[in-house]
C-alpha cells in the first residue's frame, strides 16, 4: 500500500473574487486567498511552517510569508511548469508533513494576467520563455505556427478528429457542461452568461478547430489550501477532505519543453496522465467506476476529451461520444468541473479545481452531488502532470 494513503488532509480552502480586473497585485490577492483559507481552517497563519508554489507564481514564498506573519518556515517548495502545477503542489505538502518537514503546508495560485492583457499573443512571455530561448523549445515550434497554446490544443482537437471521429459538437459538449455548472455557481465569471449548442458553434474562430468557447477564461484572482496530517485535521474547524492518493508523472518518451513538445511524442493523443492514472488508482486502491465528481483540468475542451480517455473513463477515442452522451453532465455518470472549471468559473490555473473538489466533498459546492465521496482532481497535462483521489473524510 502506498505509504501516503489518507495520511494528510486538507483542511482548508480559500478564494478571492474572479474577475477581469481585480485591481490588486498578484501578492495581495496570494494574502487574501491564504487567510481565507487559514480561517477556515481555524489555523493561525503564524503556524504555518511551509509552503509549496507554481513555478508561474509571480509571489515567492518569503514574501507571502512575511506578509502572513509565519514564525518559521521550515519547507519550501516549487512545481510546475503552470498548470501542471495544484495537485503537484499537494503532493509536496503531503511529502512535506509525512516526513516531518513541516506540520502545516500552505499552496496557494495566484494571478493577475487578465488586468495585466493575458498570456500575451505569442507562445513564451514572461514566465514561459519563446521564441529566443530561456530553455522552453517552444520557440523551435514558432516557425509552423504554434503561436499560443490554443495553436498545440487545436492540432491535439484535430488530430483527434482525424483518428476517432471527433466532432465540434463532442467538445461542445464539454464547454456546454462546464458553463451550465457555473450559471449555478454566483462567484463563477460566467454566471450569468449562459451557453447553447448553437452560439459555441458560432463562436468566434480562435484557432481552427477551436473556437471562443473552448477555451479557458483570462482571470484575476487567488485560490489556497492548507494540508496537515490526518491527526491535526481532527481539530481543525471545517470537516477534513482526505488526500487518499496523489500521484506525479510524465511517462515515457519525455519531451523537452513546455507545452508544444507534446505534439512529437510517439502518441500524441497519450498523454502523461495515462501513467499517473495508473500510478494513482493503485495508490488510491480505487478505479474510475468508484469516481463520484471529477474537477478535471479544462484549459481547451481537447484536454478534457485526452483526460477521460487516459484516466480511464472510456476507451482511446470515445472521448466524444462519452462527452456528448451526458455523462459529464451533472446528472452523468462523471459529473465534471462543478463549479464551471477553468472553461467557466475562472483560469486559477485549476487550483480552484482543488478548491472545488473540497467543496464537493464537504458538501459545500452550488452544484452539489448527492451522496459523493469520491472525487478525483487533475491539473494540466503536459509535458509532465499530476492528479489526486479526494476522499471524504471518516
């Protein structure tokens, strides 16, 4: 048995506002967002003793814990890249508190990109690297015209549809669970804007095949949670969610690089996520059958069809079918991303799929699934990802 299992919880959560324009700096936002959840967890913020960031943080941990009055910082760490980084980020904190590094592990995300003009047009700004190096190989993919990261999840959609099939309607599908999911849910950005099959189809062109609706949002925000081991989470003030497997890999043939790389793997609609699937249903000593909810990582409808096939959900291919035949919906078998996900709610880096898997599972969510108690979290899937098994707690 995987030594982990069901030691740590997480016992508290914490989010800002979403929004396009928080008007405060990505540190701030950290502060509220850690408090938040430190309150919640009826934790001193004085007694947190590590912390564990993305490496696309712009807040680093010594000024996050300067800013929250932490005594003694015994653990830092740094996962990554970006979205491959929230469930990562609760590995560390549970390898953290298993070996005695730390007692208290805060993760928090932070971002300000909407109020500071997005991701930027072309693939690399800022943390990412790009065309002229810094490491990324992204710019080696400049050249055929992978500019943003729609570019690679179009070819992944594309070639998708080449093998099995796949229809614009199939990954409407996903985008129209995830918006239906954030209509119920009042601090998604999409709230009030429901989605019909008929406008996805006639959004605006973004890159071919995809369009405006099947990609994730431009936020500002904050999301945190805070993980101690099973025998604190007993005294702290909210339920405990249990952390009953989590695993990280990126499977073999590894591509250097970011993001784009992925395209000249062997297979390149397997991804990393087949492996750590594996890896965590073992560690979990549960399957995708015993899944209740899943917050799966949804930055391009494409990445949650490549998911569901590599978790296990359905067969290499009927991603789409699976998607269009409402089992993803919320009275689906998989009911998904059910506070709107990053397609809906807000682009936290899927941090706030962390968040909402907690909420889930204490029976906090504004969609609700009755009776789950378990439910599996994702964060982004290449070049190398990381997922893991929320329980609900004895």
């Amino acid at each position: 048995m995987w030594p982990g299992r069901d030691r740590c919880a997480i016992v508290g959560i914490g989010a800002t506002e979403f929004s396009r324009d928080a008007g405060r700096s990505e540190l701030r936002l950290a502060i509220e967002a850690s408090v938040a959840a430190l309150t919640d967890a009826g934790i001193d913020p004085a007694a947190v003793d590590g912390i564990v960031r993305c490496d696309m943080d712009a807040v680093s941990h010594v000024a996050l814990a300067e800013a929250l009055g932490v005594r003694n910082l015994t653990y830092w760490g740094v996962t990554g890249p970006g979205g491959a980084a929230p469930c990562a980020q609760v590995a560390h904190a549970v390898a953290a508190v298993v070996s005695g590094e730390a007692t208290t592990v805060l993760c928090p995300r932070s971002i300000a990109w909407a109020s500071a003009g997005g991701l930027g047009s072309a693939m690399g700004r800022g943390a990412g690297g790009g065309a002229g190096g810094r490491g990324s190989y992204e710019e080696l993919f400049v050249p055929y015209g992978l500019l943003a990261p729609a570019s690679t999840y179009a070819a992944v959609a594309r070639r998708h549809m080449h093998a099995f099939g796949t229809t614009r309607e199939q990954l409407g599908a996903i985008a129209l669970a995830c918006r239906a999911r954030a209509n119920a849910n009042p601090a998604a950005q999409m709230h009030e804007r429901p989605l019909d099959l008929d406008t996805y189809l006639a959004g605006r062109p973004i890159s071919t095949p995809l369009g405006l609706f099947d990609c994730c949002l431009v936020s500002d925000g904050a999301c945190a949670v805070v993980v101690t081991s099973a025998e604190r989470a007993a005294d702290c003030a909210q339920p405990a969610v249990s952390i009953t497997a989590v695993a990280q890999g990126s499977g073999p043939g590894i591509q250097g690089g970011m993001l784009s790389s992925v395209l000249v793997r062997d297979d390149p609609l397997t991804w990393p996520c087949r492996w750590v699937g594996e890896e965590l249903w073992r560690r979990a000593g549960l399957g995708p059958a015993e899944v209740d909810v899943a917050q799966i990582y949804d930055c391009f409808t494409p990445t949650v069809l490549i998911q569901l096939e590599d978790y296990g959900f359905c067969a290499k291919g009927e991603g789409g079918p699976f998607a269009a035949s409402g089992a993803i919906g919320f009275d689906g078998s998989l009911p998904i991303n059910t506070a709107g996900g990053n397609l809906s709610e807000a682009y936290i880096h899927g941090m706030n799929h962390v968040v909402e898997g907690v909420r889930q599972l204490r029976g906090e969510s504004t969609s609700p699934v009755p009776g789950a108690e378990v439910c599996l979290v994702t964060s982004g899937p290449p070049p190398a990802t990381s997922a893991m098994v929320l329980t609900r707690a004895a």
